[in-house]
C-alpha cells in the first residue's frame, strides 16, 4: 500500500505542476488579448479552424479525376479477384 501511496503522491505533485504552468499560460494569453498583442489576423474562421480558400476546378477536370479514381478502383478491384 505504501507504493500506491507514493504514486498518488508523485502523480499529484506532477497535475499540480502542470495546472500551474496551465495557468501562466493562460495569464499570458488574456494579458495579451487586453493589450492588443494579439496578431491581427490568425488565419482562423469563425469556428476556430484555419481555412484555406477552397480550388476552383472545372467540370473537366472533375471529369478527368473522376475517370482516374475510377481506374485506380477498377485495378485494386481486379487484383482482389
């Protein structure tokens, strides 16, 4: 029982680091947020997520991939006969 003690113990005092260099974290981030040294643009949308701008392909293009996933599946179906 005394080594389970000592696991908690070691385990406790590694969470209580870990909450505390959390919290600094934390700090920093809203002491940034307050002065205004946040970086202007993040890259980020509106859920939270870095979006690129999405490709624009034609309808040909999206014919030809479509024909060449179709062979890629025509092959990989035929060596699994």
């Amino acid at each position: 029982m005394a080594i389970d003690a000592e696991i908690l113990q070691a385990a406790l005092i590694g969470y209580q680091s870990e909450r505390e260099r959390i919290t600094k974290v934390i700090a920093d981030l809203r002491s940034r947020l307050k002065s205004g040294k946040a970086p202007e643009s993040s890259g980020l949308d509106g859920a939270g997520t870095s979006r690129k701008p999405r490709r624009k392909l034609s309808a040909a293009a999206r014919r030809r991939m479509a024909a060449a996933q179709k062979k890629r599946w025509a092959n990989y179906h035929k060596g699994h006969k």
